[in-house]
C-alpha cells in the first residue's frame, strides 16, 4: 500500500529535526520656499522455525489518526493593517506629535499580525495548508506567500494489539515512523492550494503461533490535493470563516490507484482575541467540523487473512479507515518577540475527534472488550512551534491518545506520538525597514502677497507709541507701535486694505491702503491727539435659565470698536467705550447666542445691560464618538482631490457640533496621512488644510484646531497593492489637549417664606 519513490522519507523526516508683534519690519521671504522631502520492494520476514507467512499487497490508506489539512491562521486585518487610536476609521494610533518634532522619528507598526510591515510567517499543517498541527486555521496566509514542511512523527508500544496470557508468547513490540513533505501557495488573499506525500513505516515484533502478517510492513506515496478559502472580517481580521476541499490518491500495488480515491470537505472558523483586545491578548481559538470518504478499504482484500490479530496490525501498518466525521478544536498563543516582532513563540493545544460513519465488518471480533464511545477516535496534541527567524519554523508537539473505536469502526489509537517539524515561508513581499526618519522641522509659512509698512504721527510729526493697529474684516488681532510709531502688518492677498488706529485717549482714525503682491507698502497716518471723543461705560450681567452666572465672551461693534472681551467667572462686565450705538453678541460653550444692542452716552452713569442666556439643544452626532481623552469618527473622512467629499460633509458638520458643546476637547489635531504616490506631503497638507477651514467654518474656534499632514511616513501597509494604498489614506483624529469638564453648579435654593 502507498508506493512511490519516497521509502527512505521516513528516516529523514527523524533525522532532520534531531539535527536541528514687531516693531522694525522683517525682510520679505523667498517667493518659492523649499517643502519638506516626502517623508514559507515490500519485505517479508519469515518467523523462527516456521514458513514465511504471505505477503500483503502494498497499502495506501491514511493512517488512523489522520489530521485534516490545515489552514492558513495569519491575521492580517487588513492585508496591511487598520488604522490607530483616534484614526476615522477606528482602531488606535500612534503619536503623530513627532512629525513636527526635531527628534528623529521610528515609523512604528504594532497592529497584530503583523511584522515588519506584512503579514507575519505562516507555516503549514502537519498533512495540509497553513495552520496549527491538526486544526485548519480559517485564513490562508500572505497573498503569494510559498510554504514548505517537513514533519516526522513516531511512537514505540509494548502489548499494543497483541497480549498473550502465555507468558512464552508474551506481547507485541509495535513501531511506528510516519513523515510527510507538503508545498503550500496562496495566489488570491482569500484562497490557497495546498499538495502533500505521506509514507510511514511499522514494525510488529511479536511470538504469536500461526501469524500471517510480515514484521515489517510500509505505506508510501500517497498523495493529497487541497483548495481552501477564507474570509476575514471585524476589525481588520478577528474573525475567519471558510472552507476547504481535497481528494487523496492512494498506493495500490505498483502505483498510485486515481479509480480509489479520498475525498474530504471542511468548514473552517476562527477567533483571533489579539484584534478585539486594545494590548493585543495573543489568543485564538479555532475549530473545523468535516467529513471524509475514505476508499482505503477497498484496494484490498482483508478477507484473506484469517488470522484476525493478523489483520487487525497490517489494518493499523497500512492505514485502514473507515468514512468518518472530523471535528477538530485548536488553542494557541501567538506571541511576537524582539525589537521588530523577528521572533514568534506559540504554544498550541488541539483535541480531535473522528466518528465513523459506516461498519468495516472485515474487522469485527466477537468478546472484544467494547469502547466507551463505540464510534470514536480520539486524541489530544499539545505543542510549541517557535518561528525562528524570517520564514524559519521550527515544531515540538505530542499527541495523545484517548479513546479508540470498537473494531469494526476503525483501528486502534496510538497511545502517544512524538512530532518534529521543519518548516520555511517565503513571503516575496517587501520587508518594510523600521529606520529613524530624518530630524526636520516644518516650513515656514509660504508669502501672503504683501504687507503694509507704517508709521502713527501725531499732528506735529512727532511718533506717537503704544497706537493699536487694526484690520476690520482682515484679521482680528491688534498691533501695537514701537516707540518710532512703526508697524508692519499681517500678509494679505493683493488689493485695498481698511486700517483702523486707535490711541490710548480713545481717538480713532481709519484708513486704507492698496497693497501690492510681494511688496511692502509704506503709510504714513497723522492722528489729532488732542481729539478724544467722549465716552461712557456699560456694565453686563448674563446668566442662564436658574439664574447661575455665564462667564460670556462679548462682541462688540460699534464706533470703530469691533473687539471680543471677556466677563469674569460671575458673568460680570465692565467697559468704557466710546459714547454711541453699538451691537453685541454674547457667546458660551453650551449657550445659545444672544444678539443685543446698547447706546453708550458720555459721563460716568453705565449703561446696565442684562442678559439670560438659553442653553443650547446638543446636536444629533451619532458618527461621533468621545470617551474621555478619545475622541473618533465612525465613518471615514474621504476626498474629492484634496477637498473633503460631499457624502463627508454631514460627517463633518456632526464632529463640528459636537465640538462646539464639548469645550473639555481643547485642541484637537487633524492628521491626514497617504500612500507613496504624487508629491504625498503637498497632498496630505493641503487636505488637512481643507478639513481644518471647514471646521472653523461652522464655528470651531481656530485655536482648538491643528492641522498636520504627514505625507506618506508613516505607513500602516505595503503600497504594492490596492488595499494597501486604501489602507495608508487614511485622516486620524488626535486629542493634544484635554481637560476633564466639572459638572455644572447647582441653582440657588429659592429662599423660605418668612
């Protein structure tokens, strides 16, 4: 049974393993400012003194405890990997802080499964695809990933099916060597093929008057094909479903027998903890539910034999089994060691289960001690394989026996087996190096067209310092002159200018200046200092619905006023102000605005205004999740070119709301980072940009919102692919500031009736 060139594997596959603000005007920048670089012959014997018993045709059944071909169990979220704390499109993310940090930066990749930028090295099963040692993992490996095994498996028994009570018979001295070379290819990312040659040799040494079968007796050659599927999902990979399908070309005598063949089918799934755990718990659970139909039977004719201890060890020599169901049920601890995940450890539990699905009454024998589970096969394996380096695997496992069938349902289980493997995985896609990124800093801002250049006299030519400058509709900061009465002023795009200047009395004068791109323009602005125009004090007080003060921002327009200023935490205020009509808006995080109007006159008699502020409905932000110090998006921040997508604007609409009644965020950093194609540091910076302006659009103060773009630096897969670039465009979301809100004060108490 099983012939075919391979009669020495089995003591190779033994032999291996054991072997084994400024006052002067700065210069003008450069019109075009340099950007940061984007960042796996049969022998009879005869007995003493007696004939040599006849010799049993070759064999080519699977041995009894066969295990199904296993499947592939690298997670891979992602071919690539999924995204990081705070990323839009959920997972956890690294600290993008460092990329406007002089300090060199080490691109990181920690997402699980993962090693150096690809899939972690997987290795096959002891008889089929990538997986544990009889368990099929539900995933299929790195996409054109190649794997080769070599494994051995072996065990010594005394009295194992032949006992005599006559002590000059005594009992059995049976062993056993199997060994198996498989060749694994995964072409899709969702599938695999798989190819194995399995031989084994017995010998059963025993005193037995009358035994019909030879001492020595050898299964070589057969053959198994396989194809498997798999899919993973949630979370980038935390759970795999799938199935696979073989046929087994048996040894009949001389050559393989393709008219008997095997056919087996499997469901396959899979948990993989480390992608549901935030520190990546290494655990996984696996189980297959499957049914063979097994023709090894009927190659030969048992029948012949009369003797039936005979039969029953050239049953077990030459893999004699009956079509069965096969469960099987895989622990194992994948832990990742080293400074760059080089190393793998996992220790592996499995229990397997075989049930025979049909009689073998060639084999049946009356008054044999009956099995607890008449049926059943049944066997523990523990085992730790350790990834030595690169696609290097190296195997130590045991299996167990614990329960075997009646004999008429399948012949009996080893009591232990020592396994040794050998396995590499070639995985042709490239090592992404982890190498400090070059220590740089940003930019500085790119020229604004012009500026303005003057200088505050008063009527007599003498500098007046200390005038506040503005800019109403161009910017709302103030400059202050230096002692010669000079200022420079902020950038802006070419065109007419309005400049208010203001004097410590309160005079006021307004301008306009034409500014040209590229250029500084000089203004002189003569202010009659001795014109101060009267002026008056308002006095505010704001509260809300139960009467507790607002602490309100208050902006004023009005006689060349159009300035914010602050009430204190009793939501009091007091300003002197020019005497005239004037317009405000009272704001505060949680309140609606309020819109009022008030005439200042001159003299010390305030004008009293007083205002309940009405809190505001929180908006509907179902796509916007806050969780202390964690703020994400459910959904996915994607472009039109480099500006956000119609379909994401409602998404950005919600994180704006959300941010506006949830002050406790103070500053939120948008990353927005992209694969190696185009110019990624322009493209990224510029989307950035785009979210940011929206942001402040709808209400978002500019001081809580940071744009950065990263460029193509930090990558969370290989660019190679489609779903590797997908994965590496990607907008994270980053909490720089955050300060835990109080809850609010309670409302006075109404006072007693007296």
């Amino acid at each position: 049974m099983r012939r075919a060139s391979l009669l020495a594997l089995s003591g190779l596959c033994l032999a291996l393993p054991r072997a084994a603000v400024a006052a002067e005007p700065p210069p003008l920048p450069a019109e075009s400012e340099p950007s940061l670089p984007p960042a796996d012959a049969t022998t009879s014997v005869a007995p003493p003194g007696g004939d040599a018993p006849p010799t049993l045709p070759d064999s080519g059944a699977p041995p009894t405890d066969a295990a199904p071909p296993d499947v592939a169990a690298d997670p891979p979220a992602v071919e690539g990997a999924t995204s990081a704390e705070f990323d839009t499109s959920a997972g956890t993310g690294a600290d993008a802080s460092a990329a406007t940090s002089a300090e060199a930066d080490v691109v990181k990749r920690d997402e699980p499964g993962m090693v150096r930028g690809r899939r972690e090295p997987a290795i096959n099963s002891l008889r089929g695809g990538v997986g544990l040692y009889h368990t099929n993992l539900a995933d299929v490996g790195a996409r054109h990933s190649v794997r080769f095994r070599l494994h051995t498996d072996f065990f010594r028994k005394t009295g194992f099916i032949y006992n005599s009570s006559d002590p000059d018979l005594g009992a059995d001295e049976h062993a056993r060597v199997r060994g198996t070379i498989n060749l694994g290819y995964s072409p899709f990312k969702w599938g695999e093929l798989f190819v194995a040659i399995h031989s084994q040799a017995n010998r059963n040494a025993r005193k037995q008057p009358g035994r019909q079968d030879p001492p020595q007796q050898f299964a070589l050659g057969d053959l198994d094909f396989g194809i498997k599927g798999a899919h993973r999902m949630v979370k980038g990979g935390a759970i795999g479903i799938g199935g696979q399908m073989g046929i087994g070309l048996l040894s009949g005598p001389g050559r393989l027998r393709a008219d008997k063949v095997n056919f087996n089918i499997d469901a396959l799934f899979t948990v993989d903890v480390r992608y549901l755990t935030k520190k990546q718990f290494p655990f996984r659970f696996t189980t297959n539910i499957g049914w063979i139909l097994d023709n090894s039977a009927k190659l030969y004719d048992f029948a012949a034999i009369s003797d039936a201890t005979s039969r029953e060890v050239s049953r077990f020599a030459l893999g004699i089994n009956p079509s069965r169901v096969r469960m099987r049920y895989g622990f194992d601890f994948p832990i990742r060691l080293g400074k760059e995940k080089q190393y793998g450890l996992n220790p592996i539990a499995e229990l397997s289960w075989d049930i025979a699905t049909q009689e073998m009454t060639a084999f049946k024998q009356m008054g044999a001690t009956p099995s607890p589970l008449p049926r059943s096969s049944m066997w523990a394996t523990i085992g730790l394989r350790a990834n030595v380096v690169s696609g290097l695997h190296l195997d130590l496992a045991a299996d167990i026996g614990m329960v075997s069938p009646n004999f008429e349902y399948g012949p009996p289980v080893a009591p232990w087996s020592v396994i040794l493997g050998l396995g590499w995985a070639i995985d042709p896609n490239p090592v992404i190096k982890e190498v400090p990124a070059p220590a740089t800093s940003l930019p500085p801002p790119a020229v604004q067209d012009g500026r303005v250049v003057g200088q505050v006299l008063d009527s007599a030519g003498a500098p007046v310092a200390n005038a506040q400058v503005r800019f109403p509709g161009s910017a709302g900061n103030a400059i202050l002159t230096d002692e010669a009465g000079n200022f420079t002023s902020f950038r802006f795009p070419e065109g007419a200018v309005t400049i208010l200047v203001e004097l410590q009395n309160k005079a006021t004068k307004e301008v306009s200046a034409e500014v040209k791109p590229g250029e500084d323009t000089p203004l002189t602005i003569t202010m009659d200092v001795a014109n101060t125009p009267p002026a008056g004090f308002v006095d505010g007080a704001f509260v809300d619905d139960a009467g507790a003060p607002v602490a309100v921002t208050l902006a004023v327009t009005g006689m060349g006023i159009d300035e914010p200023f602050q009430a204190n935490e009793s939501g009091l205020i007091r300003l002197e102000l020019p005497a005239g009509e004037y317009g405000a808006i009272a704001r505060a995080e949680g309140f609606e605005d309020k819109s009022l109007r008030f005439t200042v006159a001159a003299g010390d008699q305030a004008v009293v205004v007083k205002e309940t502020l009405t809190r505001s409905v929180p908006p509907s932000t179902p796509n916007v999740v806050g969780k202390g110090k964690s703020l994400r998006l459910k959904k996915s921040i994607k472009y039109d070119g480099n500006s956000p997508n119609e379909k994401t604007l409602p998404l950005l609409d919600e994180l704006a709301a959300y941010l506006r009644v949830h002050p406790e965020y103070e500053t939120i950093e948008i990353g927005v980072h992209s694969d190696d194609r185009g110019n990624p540091k322009q493209k990224t910076t510029e989307r950035a940009d785009n979210v940011r302006n929206y942001l402040l659009g709808k209400g978002v103060s500019p001081e809580r919102i940071v744009a950065v773009g990263f460029g193509a630096s930090r990558p969370v897969a290989v660019n190679m692919t489609a779903s590797g670039r997908a994965k590496n465009n990607r907008t994270v979301l980053r909490v720089t500031k955050y300060t835990k809100p109080t809850a609010p004060a309670a409302a006075p108490a109404p006072a007693a009736d007296k």
